[in-house]
C-alpha cells in the first residue's frame, strides 16, 4: 500500500470517529426526551388517577347542578372551596408547577367548560373551546395528552375521569406541564453532554490517530517481510492445504456447538426479560399503590390542622392505614414467596382450613359461610407456611370478588391426598368470571371487578406458589354460576430422604 493510501485511511478513521460521536450524541439526545417524556406523562397519568379517587364527588355534583351559568359566583361555596382545597393539597404534595383543573362536558354547546381549579383565582364555567378529542373520545377511561397545543401553549397532560357511586363519569380531572419548559430542561442535559461527550473523546480520537498511524507503519514493514517470505510459503503449500482440511472439520464442529450455546443463550435471555418485565411492572406498581394511601393520609392529616372535628378524620386514617398495611403485607407476600426455603413439617389440613376461617373472621367479613371437608388427609409433610398463604389467598379472593353480591356466598373446601399429591379444592356459588377475567386472573396486579380496592396480587401470589412447589392449578367459572379452583401441591415422602412424590391432576 502507497503512503498516501495509508493517509487516506488516517483520515477515514478520523472522520468517521467524530461522525460516530456526533450520531450517538444525537440519538442520545432524542432517546432521553422520549424516555422523560414518557416519565412525565406517567407521573401526570399517576397524579390524576389517584386524585379522582380522593375528590368529593357528590361536593361536584351540587355544584355543577347548582350553580349552571359563567357569571356565577361560586369562590364563596363549601362546595368549590372543599375542592379547591382537595386540589391545592394534591399539587402541592406532587409538586406541581401548573393548576389541576375539573372539566365538565356541555353537550349542548360540544363543549368543555372549567369547574374547580387549584389556581388561587377561579375560572368557573369558563369555556375550553380548543380542547383536545382524546378528552371526548377516552372520557369514560381517561389517558395521557402528547404535545398537544391549547390557547395558552403547548403542554404534556393526563386526565382521569370522576365517577359517580353509579359508575356514570360526571367530569374529567386533568394535570398538565408545559411543553416548553420540559424541552428545555432537555436542551441544557443535551449541551452537557456534548461538552462531557467532546472532553472525553478528543484524546481518544488523538490517541487513535497515532496508534493507527504507528500500525501502518508497522504494517508497512511486514508487507515487506512477506515478501520475503512468499517463496517459502509457496513450498509448504502441501502442508497448508492439510491443515485447512482439518481446519474445515474443526469449523464445523465449532459452528454446531455455537448452534447448540445460541439456542441456551436465546432461552436464557428471553427468561431474564420477562424476569426484568415482571419486575419493573412489580416496582412501579407498586410505587403507585403506596401512594394512593399515603397521600390520603397526608391529605388527612392537613384536613387535621384546620378542622376542629377530629373523630370522623381518626377514623379515616386507622382505615387507610389498614389499606397501606395490607398492601406492604402483599408485596412482603411476593418476596416471601421467592427467596423462602422450602421446608417439609407436618401439615394437619383440617387445622390449616380452621386457622384460614379464622383468619377471614378478624376481618369481620360476614358475606359468606365455609363448609369443610379434609377427609382422607392422614399425616402428610408440606412445607406449612406457603400452603397456608395459597390457601388463604384463594379463600380470601372468593371472599372479597364476591362481596358485592346482595346474596350470602357459600364457600366449599374440600381437601385430600390423591396419588402423592394434597389436592385442595375451594369452590363458590357467586357471582363467577368472564372468559375475559378468566384469561387474566393470575396475571400481576389485575383486579377482576372495577370496584374492588385490593393490589391485585392475590391470585398472582397463589400461581407463585404452585409453581414454587412444583405444583399445577386450574380455574374454572361461568359468570352469575360461581368459580372452582383446584390446587394439586406434591406432598414430601421422607421415606426416601425428603423428596417430593409426583403432582398430577
């Protein structure tokens, strides 16, 4: 190669370097507006679905029918100022830099008009008349707002729609953050970066340079050594071509063990990202859940210092304390579940079924009654405390899903020993499931009635445990006919040094 191919390779390598540098500081850049976009629009979507569930709904409702025209003056009512203050205590508590607004729908005018704000000065019955269609299109879900422009601007935003004790939405809840400012933040993050991102490769751009120099140049004088050495390789040509041959062979073999590694490594990262799925839904679920509670305590307590009537709020705050206690306690459940060590004790299924009754009456549910049978359950060995909580959970779960029925719920236990496995069936005449809730119910997080208020890791945490006891499960349920679950756990033969016999249905 001439010199001044090898000067052109050292400017290649130099330009494409600093391409490389440039494209990666760019993709940097709009990968991290995305992903705090995103971020943003979370939390705002987090605000208003905890906020609807904390808001006077009925306070609302008399004063939207109450007080109907624009020129009302409402800053002055119980009602408006109950709110105002619900709303000031929520932005104040999330932090927000922009007002939380109450939106009613005028369908005579197709229409949103502004009830309640946080602001300090109120903009009752006052017209949106750029109002984005997502509003009217998820009014009944609610969703998240991107980049959309309104005639004070562009602004990321969330809304929430507030139901009735029908379920019927009689308004919308909705946070926004302005658009500008949040691209701004991201400008200043992009121009720190590019500094830090110039500072750190500019050396290693020199240094490559003169490596690749200095490689050159040294690749120059082997060129010349080849040379020299061609007429000898052209005599051991022979050789080469018989260690090719086995080079072929070798090729071979390597490439079908690194079929066989691929396909392991595809398995194995495949199980790590749904590992990293569950956890990061796990985590921020979990977030979420906690602070519901804790907000409505905090709202509680500011309610507190400036109501003379302590009684009503007391015991407003020993409920949602239970709710939080609860809620640590299930996601206590999960770990437990994961890292406990299995241990074979001597299980007595009858007292288990007793101590899950009695567990239920603490709570004062009084809904249902449980009829037992543990026939067939001679001495078995189980490890006590995890099929105690599966057992538990699944009771617990028939208990609570069918608390809204106006009817008594009968509960049907029956457990016994069947080829090596403690099979436990608990069966209900309530109010059942849909194919749709059916397919779901032991996925994380997911309540099957829109009214319940538990974490929805009931039926999650009873899948967990079957599985960590190498057990199956099935479900079956027609809605309005009641739902059967049937667990079959291996039991421990220590006979034969602990181990567990087969599980089969």
């Amino acid at each position: 190669m001439s010199d001044k191919g090898r000067f052109r390779i050292l400017w290649i390598i130099l330009t494409l370097t600093i391409m490389a540098t440039i494209y990666l500081i760019g993709f940097n850049y709009y990968n991290s507006l995305r992903s705090s976009k995103r971020q943003v629009l979370d939390r705002l979507k987090g605000i208003t679905c905890t906020a609807s569930l904390q808001l006077d709904i009925k306070a609302h409702q008399r004063l939207t029918d109450r007080w109907t025209q624009k020129g009302d003056s409402v800053e002055g009512t119980n009602e408006y100022q109950l709110i105002h203050r619900q709303l000031s205590a929520i932005q104040q508590v999330n932090e927000l830099g922009n007002p939380i607004n109450t939106l009613a729908y005028d369908s005579s005018y197709h229409l949103f008009q502004f009830i309640v704000t946080s602001a300090k000065y109120p903009n009752f019955r006052q017209d949106y008349i750029h109002f984005p269609k997502a509003l009217l299109e998820k009014y009944n879900e609610g969703g998240t707002l991107e980049e959309y422009e309104s005639e004070t601007g562009e602004w990321l935003s969330a809304f929430a729609p507030l139901k009735d004790t029908s379920g019927r939405t009689v308004a919308l809840l909705q946070a926004d953050e302005n658009c500008g400012q949040f691209i701004s933040r991201a400008r200043q993050q992009l121009i720190q970066q590019s500094l830090l991102a110039f500072a750190t490769v500019s050396p290693l751009v020199l240094i490559l340079f003169f490596y690749t120099r200095r490689f050159l140049e040294r690749q120059k004088e082997y060129e010349r050594d080849i040379q020299k050495q061609q007429l000898a390789l052209i005599n051991q040509s022979n050789i080469i071509e018989t260690q090719n041959k086995k080079l072929l062979r070798i090729n071979k073999e390597v490439e079908s063990a690194n079929k066989t590694l691929e396909s392991r490594a595809k398995e194995k990262t495949n199980d790590l990202l749904e590992t990293t799925q569950e956890l990061k839904t796990y985590l921020y679920r979990s977030s979420h859940d906690m602070r519901g509670p804790l907000s409505s305590l905090l709202g509680l307590c500011r309610l507190l210092k400036t109501e003379q009537k302590i009684e009503p709020y007391a015991g407003m705050i020993y409920e949602t304390s239970l709710r939080l206690i609860d809620r640590i306690q299930s996601l206590s459940d999960v770990y437990e579940i994961k890292s406990k060590k299995i241990e074979a004790v001597k299980l007595d299924v009858g007292q288990l079924i007793n101590d899950v009754g009695k567990s239920l009456a603490k709570e004062n549910q009084l809904n249902y009654i449980i009829c037992r049978d543990s026939s067939s359950c001679e001495e078995i060995y189980m490890d006590k405390e995890l099929t105690k909580m599966m057992l538990r959970e699944v009771v617990h779960n028939s208990v609570y899903h069918n608390r809204f029925s106006r009817k008594l719920t009968k509960i049907w236990i029956k457990a016994g020993r069947v080829n090596g496995s403690l099979k436990i069936e608990v069966r209900d005449d309530g109010l059942g499931m849909s194919e749709t809730v059916k397919q779901k119910a032991f996925d994380m997080f997911f309540r099957g009635n829109e009214l319940s208020q538990g974490i929805g890791l009931g039926l999650f945490k009873v899948k967990m445990i079957a599985d960590r006891l190498n057990g199956k499960i099935t479900l079956e349920s027609t809605q309005n006919q009641g739902t059967s679950i049937l667990m079959a756990i291996p039991v421990f033969n220590l006979s034969i040094g602990g181990q567990k016999e087969g599980a089969a249905f």
